[in-house]
C-alpha cells in the first residue's frame, strides 16, 4: 500500500482515482499531477515504480496544500470570519448555512435534527 501526504492510497485503483483519497486533491489536480509527473491515465498504484511513488510524494509536497495544511488553513479562514464579526462570520458561528440557503425549511444539514417547539400545534391533515 503506497502512503503519499500521510494517507494510505488503495494499490488496486488507477493512479488518477486513489489520490484522489487525499483531502485537496480532486479529479482535476489528479490527473495535472499524473500529467506532470508523466505516468500514463491507465496505470494502477500496485504498478508504480519507487521513483514513481518518490517524485508523486515531491511534487505533491512541493506544489500542492493538501491534508492537514490545508484543513488548518480553511479552519483559521473561519475563526478570521467569525472574529471580524461579518455576516459569513456570525452564520458561522450560529451554525446555519453560510451561502444564502433558505432557512425556513430545510438546511437540516447545518441545523441538526429537528427540536420540537412547545406549544406549537401540527398542522392538521384531512
């Protein structure tokens, strides 16, 4: 198993798709990084060579803020907004979705479980 940025890639999968498992990179810095290093599309990890693996990991390190650099970055972004006191920064803070989403329904995701309200009576149906 091929550990590039600190994370276990899966050796079965084509190059383009396992590092994909790595947090910053996605299907479109995959494949510039396989370009760059110069591996074909259809290759599979377990087919890697050690150099191969080596010059991914350097180019990676070198050219990419990926896992726990880039994790840190967006959760200090945040504490910025939410210190300024802005209103991206106090939706933040409130835990409600940041980006203009309806509220009045929906955003479960950003607002956990429904809590029931005491006194508020359920719409009949017939």
């Amino acid at each position: 198993m091929a550990r590039i940025a600190g994370v276990n890639i899966p050796t079965q999968k084509r190059v383009i798709i396992a590092l994909q498992y790595i947090h910053g990179i996605g299907p479109a810095k995959a494949k510039e990084l396989v370009e760059k290093v110069g591996i074909p599309a259809e290759r599979r990890v377990h087919e890697l060579t050690d150099p191969e693996i080596l010059q991914i990991r350097e180019t990676i390190d070198r050219d990419y803020l990926v896992e726990g650099d880039l994790r840190r970055e967006v959760g200090v972004n945040i504490k910025r907004l939410m210190d300024l006191g802005c209103y991206r920064g106090l939706r933040h803070r409130r835990g409600l979705p940041v980006r203009g989403q309806r509220t009045h329904t929906n955003a479960r995701t950003r607002k956990g479980p429904a809590k029931p309200i005491a006194g508020k009576k359920q719409a009949t149906r017939k």
